[in-house]
C-alpha cells in the first residue's frame, strides 16, 4: 500500500478537464509529473509547479500513482501498452487509474495485464465537466479490486464529491456509460425546452428559473441550458468526445442485447452537429441544430 501523503503521481492528459484535476493535486500539495502531446498547453501547470516528463516511459518511472485522462480507447492503448507503455515501465507496486471514458473490456483488459506485473488498476472515469474538474466536485465511478479503490480515496477526494465503488474491472466504465446514456436523452430535452420558449415568447433565463429546482431539474439544465442561451459553445465536454462516449454504449448495449432508442437519437443528432463543423463545442452546442431547424421552419411558413 502507498502512502498517498509522499506519492509521486503521474498525469497524463492535460486537456480541458485533466488540466484542472491535475491543478487540484499540485494545489493538495502533491508532487505532480505531467506529460501530454503537446508541451506548450501545460505551461500553466509547469508554472505553478508540475514537473515536465519527455515520455511516456519517463512518466511512468517517477511515478508511483499513474493517472491517465486522455481522449479516446486508442490513446489510452497506447499510452498503457507497448514496450513505452506504463504497464511496461511501472514499478512494483504502482497504482494506475485509468479516468478516460473507455471500453468496459479495455479496463479489464488493462487490470488483468496490469495484475501480471503486480500493478494495481482501477478504472475512474468521471462526470461534471469543466466546472467539476475545476471545483473537485467530480463524481467518480469506479472499478477494480475494492482495497485498491479504498487505498486510492485520499486522491479520489481531492479531484471528486461523489465516488463510488462499482465493482470489479470495467465496473466503472459501464456505470459511466448509464450515466452517459442518461445525459444523451435529457441534452434533447434541454434543447426542445429552450426552443420551444423562444418560439412561445418566454424568457428563456426566466423558464430556467422556473423549472430548474422541480421534476426536470438536472445538470445539463443548470449548467449547460444557461450557456445554450448566452450563446456559449466553449467546450467544458467536446461534442467528439460525446460522440465517442455514445459510440460505445451503444456498442456494449447491442452486446447485451438491449435497445436505446433515446441513445440512437441523440448520437445520430450530434453526429449531425459534428457535420456542421461543431466537433471542437462544447456539447451545449446541439442546441444550434434545434435553432437551425427552427429557422428553415420559419422560412418555409
């Protein structure tokens, strides 16, 4: 077991929301090394006290607590795998915490070859956006063996409010992927309200008062509907990435046999944003879709 009070934690993936948990650590005192594709965007961590690895590998060697936030399985192929991989270079002994959206077999995968080498993996992976990753109010789903997770809460509780142990490998992937499936049907709901407003006549801020704190209360409506109608679309979650997430569950519930019609929907919707040149938004973006299909509405009548 690592004391996590002396870790030396490894960060790799400094994007939009891997920047500000890794900022989260430094500030909790931590020793932080950090690598991602491209140096020059992590200047603010390497200012307030990151240390710069070259590598993947030279990460990995530092390090005794690894966590990996980067954007698709591909990446998170390549940076776990692979003679430069961490499994690979990592010391006996060393956590891996896998915080990307991925494959549930990815996670096993990972674990069970990880557990070869007397590594510890946990799959992580989180929701609340850029607003939860600055505030460390994440909420964390986990899985992997339970002892491991209990010795990682230290770290868990500096980047989250709302962790939870899910089960064995892969056990947090699935759990995120439900609670990707739940975003995907409401984000359509958030936007046919704000549409439906305007094209009443309402005050669209003033109707998010309104209902905001009732039955259709959720996150999306707090946090991305005020953005939909300031006109907001910088990313906190990119439309690629939401994509992706929706890709694969759709794929692991085709493998379970279910249906997920609202899941279907909402993919083919924003696959339809990303063709109008929307993949780099924020996923609040849909909302240009509903608007643009209100306007040719309006010049039709």
């Amino acid at each position: 077991m690592v004391n996590t009070k002396q870790a030396t934690i490894g960060f790799i993936g400094t994007g939009v929301m891997g920047e500000q948990m890794a900022q989260n650590l430094l500030s909790a005192a931590y020793n932080v090394h950090i690598f991602t594709r491209t140096k020059e965007k992590a200047q603010a961590l390497l200012k307030n006290g990151a240390i710069w690895e070259n590598s993947v590998a030279d990460l990995t060697r530092a390090s005794n607590i690894i966590i990996t936030m980067v954007g698709y399985p591909d990446d998170v192929e390549q940076v776990y795998f692979g003679r430069e991989g961490i499994i690979e270079n990592a010391h006996k002994g060393t956590y891996l915490i896998d915080m990307t959206t991925s494959k549930p077999s990815l996670a096993q995968t990972i674990f069970t070859k990880a557990k070869t080498k007397n590594l510890y993996a946990l799959d992580a992976p989180v929701s609340g956006g850029d607003v939860g990753a600055k505030h460390g109010t994440l909420a964390i789903m986990v899985g992997g063996e339970e002892d491991v997770f209990k010795d990682m809460m230290p770290i868990f509780n500096i980047l989250g409010e709302n962790i939870v142990w899910h089960g064995q490998a892969g056990a947090g992937q699935h759990a995120k992927l439900a609670n990707q499936i739940t975003i995907a049907s409401n984000m359509i709901g958030v936007c046919e309200a704000i549409i439906y407003a305007k094209k009443a006549s309402l005050d669209p801020s003033r109707l998010l008062d309104s209902i905001t704190t009732g039955a259709a209360g959720s996150w999306s409506l707090s946090n991305l509907a005020p953005r939909m109608i300031n006109s907001d679309f910088s990313p906190g979650f990119f439309v690629k990435h939401f994509i992706k997430d929706m890709t694969i569950a759709l794929e692991a519930a085709k493998d379970m046999g279910l249906e997920t019609p609202g899941l279907k929907l909402s993919l083919s919707l924003y696959e339809e944003l990303a063709s109008m040149g929307e993949c780099d938004s924020g996923t609040q973006a849909l909302i240009k879709y509903f608007e643009q299909k209100a306007m040719k509405h309006t010049l039709k009548t």
